[in-house]
C-alpha cells in the first residue's frame, strides 16, 4: 500500500479487484499539480504510482484525463481560441499599415476546432476579484469590440432552437445566440472520493483542508491544487506539488508562498495583474497609498486606426515606497507582467522603478516612467486623528 498519498482532485477507477501494489507515494488526479508532485517525488528517489480518470474534452465526476483542466480543456486550449479570435482584428488594421486583402476572408470555426483539439490530444460579475478600474477597463474595450455585456446577469434557462440558442435570463429577457460558452466556474470534484470515510476533513464547498504546507489532518494523506480551493491557477498547483515533494521526500521543509503571484485573463486585449489591487492595497495598508496610473494608445493603434487604450497602474506604500501591486490591460499585459511579478518577489520600491532605463519605443517602458501620483488614499487601517 501507498505510505502517502496526495489528492489532486479526481478519482480514477481499477478493474482489478484484488490488486496490490507497493508505493511511496499514490496520487489521485494526473492534473498540474498531481503530475508535478508525482515527478519531483520520483526524483528524489520515491516510487510513485498516478491514477486519473478515462479522458474526454470535457470533465466530469467520471471522466477527465491525463493533464487536467490545464491541458485539456483550460489554459493551453483557451490560449489557442483566443490566438484564433485575435487574427480577425489583425487582419482589419492591418489594411491601414498597407495590406491589402482583396478576397473575402471568412472564418471557419469547425476547423479551429479540430485544430486546437489535435494540438491538446456564472459569476455574475466579470473578472471578479481583479481591480475594480481595471475591470472597468476590460469592459470598455470589449464593449469596444462589439461585445453586448449584460453584468449582474444570471441564465435560468437554455433553450436550444432551429437558429442557435435561446437563453433566458433572471430579468426574463431572452438572449438569441449561436452557441453559449459554459464558463461560471467549478467546485472541487471532491464528490466520488469518500474521504469521509477515512476522517479527512472538507469545508462547505467539499474543498479537502489543508495545513501551510498542505496536508491534510490524515497524516499519510495530502492534497494540492483547486481540489483545496485556495489559490485555482495552474502555476500555483505546480508550486504546491512541488513544495509537496520537497517537504515529503527531499529533506528540505517548503511551504507555498501565496504572495505576489502573476495572473492573468487573456481577453482581447489581454489583463494581467501582481500582487494587491488599489482595494486590497487600502484594506491592508497602515498608512496612506499612492496610486500611479497611465493610460495612451499603444503605437500600433497610431496607425490601424483603433481606438483602444492601454492602461497600466501601480500601486505603492507611500510611506516605504515599496510596489504592492502592478495592473495593465493591454497587448502583451501577461509577457510584461511576468518581469515585473520578479522584481515585485524582490521587493522592489518605485525609486528603483523610476531608476531604471526603459527599452524604447515599447508599452513597457510606461512602467518606468510614471512619476505622477494619481492619487493618494488614506488605508482603513491608519489609524485616525481629529487633526
């Protein structure tokens, strides 16, 4: 039997009824953070047995494959959609910059499809628990681009008519559609595991709970990734399954450090953000913060004729200078903020901002040279005079 075992938040089924095997270390789920997990235990010498469900392009309680969300029908197929969706708009400016595209140019989706499935084998609110002006942000531009938001918007139903899709939503009106992308979220698909049945303990949303270090309160049992529910980004269960393996078969006691994480949310044109937004900057703060903010028409525009802002922020302690948080909705939003999510980790200060050189003509010297506050915000926790 297995000596550990960690729960990357799916089950896997076996024909063999009365089959034993010997591990270090069984994982269940082959997701981000359970195959990560799984090679780094090997490597340090541990004897690791994986099981995960039968795939298919779409999960389920029952079916799944080898990858996870990430993989299969997450990260690495969004990325392509969205590459896809993007040459529409290329193809339009590009005709300012002297293209010319004298045939018709249609857009066949079947073939994007087939395309992005061989390379991979409701809120109601968008981008929810971003920065409130950068959702903002993102909302006017793809209302820019022709998209028709319906914000604080629930469906109740989902009609499948002759035309497309007829949705109908909690205000009673009727939304005419070809397709409705499914895209409100997921919860720990924790259902199918029993794990009440060995003591370990779930919260209100089945998450398993976990330590600093992730563990579970069963000693031989860990568990990482968006089955705990902390921090649902593929990089993060990477991070967890790594620090996993360390703790657990390399020697060396490591624990996740949640703090300064990039991420991003790749509309058109892409947000990206680190570390607190202006909100969380002011909840948190014991002193006053300074907000840096810029907003221009990336070059490219100056051309093709697009009106669409990109706009960057950062947001800094004014009393140590030291950036809590950058933002840019913008082309290219996820490259840059990779960088600047480094020397966030290092604790960079606006003075060494302002102090280094930019590469020139780029949207990412705008980083460097905002020297203007915005505005200055006195944090919740500061305290208060009569002064």
């Amino acid at each position: 039997m297995a000596r550990k075992m960690l729960i990357d938040g799916e089950l896997s089924q076996t024909n063999e009824e009365e089959a034993h095997y010997d591990f270090d270390l069984f994982v269940i789920g082959a997701g981000s953070g359970g195959v990560r997990a799984s090679r780094f235990s090997a490597s340090y010498g541990a004897k690791v047995g994986i099981c995960e469900l039968p795939f298919h392009p779409i999960s389920s309680e029952i079916i799944g494959g080898v990858g996870g969300t990430c993989v299969i029908r997450g990260c690495v197929p969004k990325k392509i959609l969205v590459y896809g969706a993007s040459f529409g708009g290329e193809i339009e400016d590009a005709r300012n910059y002297g293209w010319e595209v004298n045939e018709k140019v249609d857009f066949n989706w079947k073939k994007l499809l087939h395309k992005k499935r061989s390379d991979n084998g409701g809120n109601t609110d968008y981008d929810k628990g971003f920065d409130d002006e950068m959702r903002a942000v993102v909302a006017r531009n793809l209302e820019g681009r022709g998209v028709n938001l319906h914000p604080r918007t629930n469906l109740t139903e989902v009609i499948k008519t002759e035309e497309g899709v007829k949705a109908i939503t909690d205000h009673g009106e009727e939304l005419i559609a070809d397709v409705v992308l499914f895209a409100t979220g997921r919860a720990p698909n924790t259902k199918r595991l029993n794990l009440e049945a060995v003591g370990v303990e779930l919260d209100s949303t089945r998450a398993v709970k976990v330590d600093e270090y992730s563990r579970t309160n069963i000693p031989s049992i860990w568990a990482v990734g968006d089955v705990t529910n902390r921090l649902n980004l593929t990089p993060v269960a990477l991070m967890e399954g790594t620090c996993f393996a360390k703790t657990v078969f390399g020697g060396q006691s490591s624990k996740p450090d949640y703090r300064d994480i990039p991420c991003a949310v790749f509309s058109i044109p892409p947000l990206s953000v680190v570390g607190l937004s202006e909100e969380q900057a002011i909840e948190q703060a014991n002193g006053d913060i300074l907000v840096f903010m810029s907003s221009f028409n990336p070059m490219k525009n100056t051309i093709s004729g697009r009106q669409e802002k990109a706009v960057m922020k950062l947001v800094v302690d004014a009393e140590t200078d030291r950036v809590l948080g950058a933002s840019m909705c913008g082309p290219d939003a996820p490259e840059i903020m990779q960088g600047i999510g480094v020397a966030l980790k290092c604790g960079a200060t606006k003075a060494q901002f302002d102090s280094t050189v930019g590469i020139h003509p780029s949207a990412a010297e705008e980083f460097v040279t905002m020297r203007s506050v915005t505005r200055r915000v006195a944090g919740s926790k500061k305290p208060k005079t009569n002064l």
